[in-house]
C-alpha cells in the first residue's frame, strides 16, 4: 500500500509501502493512484514527495505478477497522472529506485537522491525493456548515448553519477525525505513547464543513423543471440526520432514481443533460480534454514597455483585474514606478486583500498593452525591430497573445516583421511576463483549440515553463487562436460572441424566453443586425467579396437594432438593455431585440417557432412542427459541447481534458462526421440542412451519445470 501524511503542514507525504524492496505491485500501485489523488485534490498540499518505506524508493515491478493476468491500475497512466500533476511532485529516492522505481521517479518533476543510493534500469537482465515510458523519458533527460548504455546493460549507477549525468537533481549525505521536503517546499508555486519529461525534445545526436547502427551492431555481437538488448535500442531510437506518444508505441509493441518471447520467460527463471540455489538442503537432511553455519574470521590456502590465487584474493576481499602456504619456493615468489597484483587492481575497480595485509604467506604447512577454514588447492592428484589432508588432520585446530578445491575427486575418500570426516567438503571454485561466480559445494556421505552451511555461507559471502551438490566424479558442472565433450570429438571424426563446432555453439550464445575453451584450458588437463584412468594407449593403433575403451567408444584425438605437444593456447596451438605460446587469438590451422583427413584415412572412416543441428543435439543433449542422470541420483537436488551451475559457470547463454529449462523449452519429447536417434546410429555411445528418469517424465506427460 501507499501511506499519504501531511507534513510541514503543505507538503502531501506518499510513502510506498510493500516490504522488503517496495515493489510496484497491483496494491502498492493502486494506492499511490489514490494517495496522488487524495494530494492533488487537497487544498492544503502545496507539494508532494513520494518516498519508500524503511529506505528504500522502490525496486521496480513486482516479478511475480509478470506472466499473470495484471490486476490493479496500470503504470504507465499512473506515471502520467504524476507527470501532468500542477503540483510539483519530488522523488525523495534512498536505497535504490530500479526499474518501474526509476520510471516512477522519471515521472515526478524532481529526483532527490541519497548518496547510498543506486539507480538503473535493469529490466534487460530480465529479458524486458523499461516499457512504463523509461526508454522515452531516459533520452529525453540525460540525451541518447548515456540512456542507451543504462538501459542496453541495465547497469546501476551511484547516486554521484546519477547526479553527473542529470538523472538526479541533488544528492544529500542526510536525511533524503527531509531534504526533498524542503526542498518540495522551495518550488512550490512555481510553473512546472518545463520539469515534465516526456515533453522534452530527446538531446540532438549527430550523425542519428550511423550512431544506431554502429550501436546496434555492437549490442548485437554482445548479446549473443538475446533479443532484449536489441529491442532496447529500437526503443531508443524511437524516443530519439519519433514524438513521445508515438515513441511510448513502440515501446509498447516492442515490450509485447519480448514479453511473450521465450527469452523473458528463461532470464527470469535464472533469477529465481539464483535465489533458489541458496535454499539448500541435503538428502541426510541437513537445510539452509536449520543448519547453523560456523563463524570464519581466518582462512587457508594450501597450494598458490592458478587456482590458490584466486581463491586467496577472493577470500581477502571478503575481508578474512588469509594464511597462505606453497611448498615451492619460486612459485611462493611468483604468487606474492601476482597475488598482490590482483588485489590493487581489484580494489582500484571497486575504489577501496588494497588489503595485502591481510595475507601471510608461508612455506609451511604448521602456518595453518589458527585457521578455522582451510581450503586444498594442490595438483589433482589424489596420492599428493590423501598427504595434504592427513597433515591438514594433524596440524588444524579443534572443529576447523577442511574443504578441496579439487574439480573431480572423491571428496569421502579424502574424508576419510582426516580425523573428522564430518568437517570435509569440496570447496570447488572457478578459474579465475576471484572473478568467476560459482561455487559448487560439494557434501560427501558423512559432511555435517554445519559444514555444508559453513561453505554455503563463506561462498555468500565471497559474492559467490554457492550450489551445493553430492559427491560423485566430476560433481555436476565437470560430470555433464564429459559427454559434451566427447560428442565434440566424436563429431571431428565423423567430418566436423573445431571451427564448425565452435560456430554451432558460439551461435547457440556461448562465448566460446568446446575446443577454444579446451585450447584456453589446457588440453593437457584432460590428458593427464584420462591417462590416470588407464585410457590413453601411446601412438594410433588402426582398427575398430583402436577407438574403443572399456566397451564404449572412445576417441584419442585429444592424446594425439598431446603427443604432438599441442596443448592450447600455452603452447600456441591445439584445436587452432595462435601467433606465440600464450597467444589468445585464434586461427584456423591447416596443419589440423590435414591431420584429421589422415586420421580418418588411418581408421577407416569417411567423413560425412555435419550440420549446426547435429552438432548442438548431439552435445547438448547428450550434456542434458547426464543432467537428467544427476537428477535420478540426488546429485543435484533440482533443476535449478544445476541450471544456475551452467549459466554461472560454464557460459551456458543465460536467455536460454540453462540446460534442464532448454530442454524443457524444446520439449523433453523431442530431446528424448533425438537422443534414441543418434543412439541408434550409435550404439556404443551410452551417453546418448536417454536415461530413465527422462523417459518416465514423457511417459506420464510431466514437467520438469513448472513455469514451462
Ligand atoms: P596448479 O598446478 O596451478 O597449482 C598447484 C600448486 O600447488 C602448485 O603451485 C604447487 O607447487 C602447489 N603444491 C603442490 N603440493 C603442495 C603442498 N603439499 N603444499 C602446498 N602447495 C603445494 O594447479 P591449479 O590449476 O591451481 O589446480 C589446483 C586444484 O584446483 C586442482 O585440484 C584442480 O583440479 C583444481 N581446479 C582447477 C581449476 C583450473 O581451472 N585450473 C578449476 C577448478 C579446480
């Protein structure tokens, strides 16, 4: 609801009232209707400041009621009714004013802001565009360049660059309702002509054409396939060429396509499933709302590779105090920098102050004794972890939690290592660990619920999306790789190239291929781990025995092109060619085209023409079934939870939901029949076998996800 109250004996009070973000909905928006009504028409209101309960203005519309029949007074005429007001109405805006927030502060004829506060438009990320008027009235404020950033990124700004760019017209440090009451009070009387925004002519841009196609052409690139951001910029275009009333149609038309889009439906499904994630519960019944997580005020690092880095900078951002221990001394060296480094560049971006004190370094393993969190980060090597746990046992003080970064590894056995195998996880961060947002945190048979919340807590903390799953190789994200993977390579033998595979997938909306991310990676990663699992046979064998390994088809490719030293980018080639070890640009190879031709020669095989289609049912579906898999199992304890893992980890595209949603999307009838397809045609790939819990769903005509 909406309070009204006459203060200062002239100044007509509304105050939006819908805890926790004030969100716009068919009551809150019936009662400002009524509260602006009730000022308007009192003689004694000379001015009107609209505020938000308990600091903050308003976080837009309420999401809930996106995709239902809307109820209550529409915003746009509500906005009007401010807008065309003949009493000057001032947003008193604390905390943030967001989405429909900023559109209903764009229709008062004054922005007071705090200087907490935050403004945006970010109904882009949600698959949407500011259609209560913000795409015509953001232009028309603060001239096309500036709104059309804001509103194609759906970034916030600061109350400072609110005010820099015109979107506010004063930032107090005190009390803003105050402050915009006085302030109400000073223009009180005065003509409002020229403080309605809509009757603004939008700021002249030179050169309009060109400036909107360079625009969109970049917008375009970015977006990767979403629709939201290019319709964005139509709307701006619009308010920059068409009236306001014509403008507010476009709006309106374009706002209906992406509201029926699939997209919409997909960006806000990720945004429940974030928050969904963080509800955990685990199947020895160990909940988020239960289990009380133990405090973490200093934690460890063992091992300052690629990964320890990180995750000791994301830990000192966070503001614990870091003991961090590398046995190799040149290594130490290397990370102390590169640590440090990270840290000053970290806090430049964010204008806070480096905190290299924070972290002490050591080369010994006693360092670790106080801490009450530690987290394993050496080689994945099972034999070297067993070591570092069993010390780790010995050396850590009563009731610590030991967690391991490692990406595959059977965290029980590692448990049972240790004197409390009740306080082991897997802590399973992503390169790089201080910028990438996942975490997966991984429970074994005997994890507390103290420990899992313990580590859902600190991932919370870091900023991070903390999913927390069971234990099994390659937990979610790695497990469901592994048959995406290996469709990829299966298709370069049967005629693909890297490059017509990466193209499917790039369009698809990932950022990158499966081989310019294997080349990025390291293709001596997965080389090393097959050879640990007794898979790789030096050289190439020929005949049908030659690509087959424990009974399932198997292809060397990978081995062969480590054999060569091809690693990837670190060597300055692998699936494609780089201009010097460490390059990052990548071209095709032809030395790889060649080879693959013998390759196929060599074993007998004739390549046959692969189509975009195939490349993406082959190894998307393949991937989706090892999730439907996980599901069976309990790995996960939902879809969302191994969709936030995709669309925070992997570059899965956010408009497409994440796996399980885009299965649900195509329809799991299809997915199931297009997997029976390719497995017919390929018996001794089990992975593209689809799974039981997939073929009861179509059975019995059920949905995995009930927004679908
Ligand atoms: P890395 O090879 O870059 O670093 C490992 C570091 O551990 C080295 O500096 C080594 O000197 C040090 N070390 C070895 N034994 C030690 C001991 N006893 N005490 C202290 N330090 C010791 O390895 P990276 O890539 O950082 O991987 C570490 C772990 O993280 C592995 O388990 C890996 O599977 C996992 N991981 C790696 C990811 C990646 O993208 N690199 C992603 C997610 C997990």
């Amino acid at each position: 609801m909406a309070q009204f109250s006459l203060v200062s004996a002239s100044v007509g009070l509304i105050t939006l009232q819908n805890p926790p973000v004030n969100a716009l909905s068919a009551v809150l928006r019936q009662g400002i209707v009524d509260a602006v009504e009730k000022a308007l028409c009192d003689p004694k209101v000379k001015s009107v400041v609209i505020c938000g309960q308990n600091g903050i203005f308003c976080g837009g519309a309420d999401i809930r009621e996106f995709g239902t029949n809307m109820r209550g007074p529409p915003l746009i005429p509500m906005i009007h009714a401010i807008e065309s007001a003949n009493k000057p109405m001032v947003a008193a805006i604390e905390g943030s004013a967001l989405g429909g927030g900023l559109e209903l502060a764009l229709g008062c004829h004054y922005r007071i802001a705090h200087s907490q506060a935050r403004l945006g438009l970010p109904e882009v990320t949600l698959g949407l565009l500011p259609a209560a008027g913000g795409s015509q009235r953001l232009p028309r404020l603060i001239g096309v360049p500036a709104a059309l950033n804001l509103i194609t990124t759906g970034r916030h700004v600061t109350a400072a660059e609110a005010l820099q760019l015109g979107i506010v017209d004063q930032v107090t440090d005190h009390n803003t309702v105050d402050a915009a009451v006085k302030f109400s009070q000073s223009v009180a009387g005065q003509s409002l002509d020229g403080r309605r925004i809509s009757t603004y002519p939008c700021p002249v841009q030179p050169n309009l054409d060109a400036f909107f196609e360079e625009a969109m052409l970049k917008v375009r690139q970015s977006a990767r396939g979403a629709i939201a951001p290019v319709a964005c910029v139509q709307a701006v275009r619009a308010a920059a060429t068409l009236p306001y009333a014509q403008g507010m149609k476009r709006e309106k038309e374009l706002m209906a396509t992406l509201f029926t889009s699939g997209q919409a439906r997909a960006l806000q499904y990720c945004f429940f499933a974030q928050r969904a994630v963080g509800r955990w519960s685990t199947p020895s019944g160990g909940r988020w709302d239960t289990s009380k997580p133990r405090p973490v005020h200093t934690a460890a690092v063992i091992g300052l590779g690629t990964m320890g880095r990180g995750i000791t900078v994301a830990l000192a951002q966070t503001g614990l105090s870091v003991v961090a221990v590398e046995t190799q001394v040149k290594q130490l060296t290397e990370a102390k920098q590169a640590v440090s480094g990270m840290l000053e560049r970290g806090a430049t971006r964010r204008g806070a102050a480096p905190t290299p004190d924070r972290i002490t370094y050591s080369e010994n393993i006693q360092a670790v004794a106080g801490a009450d969190l530690v987290i394993e980060a050496v080689f994945e090597d099972m034999a070297l972890k067993e070591k570092v746990f069993r010390q780790l046992s010995d050396v850590c003080k009563p009731g610590a939690l030991l967690c391991t970064n490692t990406s595959a590894l059977d965290i029980d056995h590692l448990a049972s290592q240790t004197r409390n195998p009740e306080l082991v996880v897997g802590m399973h961060f992503f390169a790089p660990a201080h910028v990438m947002k996942l975490l997966e945190v991984v429970y074994g048979p005997r994890s507390s619920s103290q420990a899992v919340a313990t580590a859902m807590q600190l991932g919370k903390k870091m900023g991070k999306i903390s999913v927390a799953v069971g234990n099994c190789r390659g937990f979610v994200g790695n497990r469901m790789l592994k048959p995406y993977l290996e469709q990829a390579f299966f298709l370069l033998e049967e005629g693909a190239t890297p490059e017509l595979v990466d193209r499917a997938l790039e369009d698809f909306g990932f950022p990158m291929g499966v081989f310019k991310v294997s080349d990025l990676s390291g293709l001596d990663v997965g080389w090393r781990v097959r050879k640990a699992d007794g898979m790789v046979e030096s050289g190439l064998s020929t005949g049908p025995s030659a690509r087959i390994r424990q009974g399932r088809r198997y292809s060397p490719l990978g081995d062969l092109l480590c054999e060569q030293g091809r690693f990837g980018q670190k060597t300055g080639r692998g699936w494609y060619l780089y201009d010097k070890p460490g390059g990052r640009v990548s071209k095709s190879d032809p030395w790889l085209h060649s080879f693959l031709e013998e390759y196929r020669v060599q074993q007998g095989l004739v390549a046959r023409r692969v189509d975009q289609q195939e490349v993406l049912e082959r190894c998307l579906f393949a991937l989706i079934n090892e999730g439907f898999q996980i599901l069976e199992e309990g790995i996960a304890a939902g879809p969302e939870d191994i969709d936030a893992i995709y669309v925070f980890g992997y570059g899965w595209p956010r408009h497409r939901g994440g796996p399980m949603f885009y299965a649900g999307m195509v329809g799991l009838a299809k997915v199931m029949e297009r997997l029976d397809h390719y497995h017919q045609a390929h018996p001794d790939e089990p992975s593209l076998q689809p799974c039981s819990l997939l073929r009861r769903l179509v059975a019995s005509g059920k949905k995995l996800h009930s927004q679908l």
